[in-house]
C-alpha cells in the first residue's frame, strides 16, 4: 500500500492539498482546491482511478470525513462510484451539503450530470463500512439499490435479490474453498451460522435440535483434533511444561462444567512454584490442577509385605497438591479476592479440589498393581488422581452422542 504525504499551499482563494505518494516527487499531484468564499472544495481524484477529472463539494470549508486528504474516497466507494459513472455516461459530479439529488441530461449530448445531498452520500458510505468483508457483488448491490432508490425512473434496481443470493451461496459452498478462507471470512461465517440457528427456526423445538446438532459436531471436531494433538504430544514425550499448557487450553474446550481459566494461581505463600492453573466450575468453584508427565511412575517397583505403594514420583507429586489445597483454604478469603480482582469473577474457595493428572494404565501390568492402585487413588482425600488413558476415554465418549438420540419430544407424543 502507497504511503502518502501531503503538503498544503495557500492560494488567493484559500488553499491547495497536494499529494506524494512513496516519497517519490514525480508522483507529486493537486488532490484539493478549498475556495473559501464560495465554501466549495474540488477534489481531483488520481488519473486512471476515476472517470471523471474532478468532482465538486458544495457548503464545505473543510473536507469531509468521507474523503481522505491523501486523495480518495474512502471504503472503496471510490472504485464503485467511478463503475457507476461510467455505465451511466455521467461526466459531472457534485455532492451538496445544501442543495437536492438530481440528475439530468446535458444539454445537446448524451451525457448526464449528477447531484448528490452529502446527507444520502454519506449514508452510501456507511453502508459500504456495514459490508466491509462482504464480497464485491454485495458493494455493487448497495449501489444499485441506493441510485435505484434516488432516482427510480434512470436507475435499475439490483437484480440479486436474496433468492438468487442463496442460490450463488449453495452452489459455491464446497471443501475446496476452505483452505482460502482468512481469519475476516470466518468472523463472517460464525456470524452468519449464529444469525442462521437464532432466526431459521420458528418453534423452539425446532431450534433446540439444530443447536444440539450443530453443537455435536463442532465438538467431534474440536475432539478429533484434540486427540490427535494428543497422541502426537505422548509420540514426542513432550515436557511437563508442555503438557500443562496444553491440557490447560483443551481440558477448558471439552469439559463444560467449567466456565474460567485462571492460569497463574499462587496459593503458595512463600519459597515454592504456582499451581499448573486453576479452574472455575459452574457453581463457582476452584478446582487445582497439577500436571505432571504419562511416563511418571505411578507404583513402586517392589511390594511391601505383598502390597504395592506409591512410587516416590507419584508421592512428591501428592505431597505437593496437598500443600496447594492446604494453603488454599487457610488464605481462601483473600485468595478469592485476588481472584475476583485480576480476573472479575466470584469464587468460593471452600474445599477446593485438586486433580493430579499423571501416569498411564499401561504401567499397572497385573491384577495386584491394578487392585492395590484402585485401593491407594480410593484413600486420597480432596485429590483425584487422573490417568492420561482415562483422559482419552473421556475425550472418546464424548463422541458417543449421536443424532438419533436427539429426539423431538413433541413428534412422539
């Protein structure tokens, strides 16, 4: 995109904006002549970018805020106009900020002259600013639609009228477009699926279905590539610190009982590390996650008088939940102030939870360290001991939901 510089002379009637575009003098061209007494501004539009050599502004002293004083008008009216102008022969513009539309016939040619009250100019502008990410169709739509409306008996209405909008959309919505899709286009489809399931359906009956549909399969989505994401992490053996950051960000995406993050959480008052984070659930909540890897070990190696215990991994990792959770509840008031504080939210730190994720089944390879570390998870009080393969099964039966179990209570009865 250019880069533009202005440079401003004063003239007997008032004064001049001239315009250098990319530093280069040779680009040096008159944008704006103000006549102060007349309080007229012309405007030159670059050459080959407009139709028309110049275009008048009446009742101005200054520029309007839909002209930009590098050159142009603004929100690619500009390029739109100057289409219009030209399938219309028209060879003279003016906007009035005091005068009436009109648009009439040069006398002895076949040429026109067109006026435009700034007020409706404006309101053409404002309308192409609506449809900013929208596509060039639905800009020319907005011009024909707005001439149409001026001047009924010289200008054609649009001929896209939304049946033959929809048309175009079906037709043209296909997989290959999606890896051309950028991050304004997806703003608008969310937009329009949200407009779509909120106006479509007349009974709320109807209504819920198509959100529980549509909610089903964005979550399979969401779940298949957290598990592949998943399973990728447990191939790299990636760090502890990347398995908090990601269970941090995913654990929040499928788990719907929990509604905030709170991602640095200091429950330790002096000399040791924060919690991996924190989540709020629906009732407010703290639950404390500590996060360490599937390869820690759970159970030792040798049993004790035939029984198997924790691994001392797996008790430093117990020890140090339990200090969270001990901590916790002796300065639960002001920790829920600081809460409520840096992340506008109520919590209720009474008895809050801590969820240690760590380990794998896979390591409990025979019925005794399979019975020994269900009795052992059993007698942990406050703190629920999570399997990285139990997470996965939860990830899976997630998907479990399917559309026939959605069913119209009323087509039943």
């Amino acid at each position: 995109m250019a880069k533009f510089t202005t440079e401003s002379s004063n003239i007997p009637t008032g004064r001049e904006i001239w315009v250098i575009e990319d530093e280069d003098a040779t680009t040096r061209r008159l944008a704006y002549t103000f006549n102060t007494r007349q309080n007229k501004i012309t405007f030159y539009p670059k050459e080959d970018d407009f139709e028309l050599s110049e275009i008048t502004l009446e009742g101005f002293t200054r520029l309007p805020e839909d002209f930009s004083e590098n050159g142009y008008i603004k929100q690619t009216v500009q390029y739109y106009l100057n289409k219009k102008i030209q399938e219309n022969n028209i060879t003279k513009l003016t906007i009035t900020n005091n005068g009436n539309n009109s648009y009439r016939k040069n006398r002895g040619e076949e040429t026109y002259s067109l006026t435009l009250k700034y007020e409706d100019f404006k309101t053409l502008r404002e309308n192409f600013i609506a449809e900013k990410n929208q596509y060039n169709q639905t800009k020319n739509d907005i011009l024909d639609n707005f001439f149409f409306r001026l001047f009924p008996t010289n200008f054609l209405e649009s001929t896209s009228t939304p049946l033959r909008q929809k048309g175009n959309f079906i037709r043209n919505l296909n997989a290959q477009i999606i890896p051309h899709l950028t991050v304004a286009d997806l703003q608008i489809v969310e937009t329009f699926i949200s407009e779509l399931l909120k106006n479509r359906y007349q009974r709320s009956t109807e209504k819920f279905l198509q959100l529980a549909r549509t909610k089903i399969q964005v979550d399979n989505v969401a779940i298949d590539r957290i598990l592949s994401d998943f399973q990728k992490n447990l191939d790299d053996n990636i760090s502890e610190n990347a398995w908090g950051k990601y269970l941090q960000k995913n654990l929040f995406l499928l788990e719907s009982k929990y509604v905030k993050i709170l991602r640095e959480l200091n429950v330790i008052l002096r000399g040791s590390r924060n919690v991996d984070f924190g989540m709020i659930d629906t009732k407010g909540y703290l639950d404390i996650f500590e996060i360490k890897k599937p390869t820690t070990n759970l159970l030792s190696a040798d049993t004790d008088r035939g029984n198997y215990y924790w691994h001392s991994e797996t008790v430093k990792a117990i020890v140090q939940a339990e200090k969270y959770l001990y901590n916790a509840e002796r300065k639960a008031s002001s920790l829920a102030e600081d809460i409520q504080r840096e992340d506008r939210i109520e919590v209720k730190v009474i008895k809050p939870r801590a969820i240690l994720i760590i380990g794998h089944s896979n390591q409990l390879d025979n019925d005794e360290k399979k019975a020994d570390f269900k009795v052992l998870r059993n007698s942990l009080k406050n703190i629920e001991i999570l399997l990285y393969d139990e997470l996965v099964e939860g990830m899976e039966n997630q998907k479990n939901k399917y559309y026939d179990q959605i069913i119209d209570v009323n087509a039943e009865q």
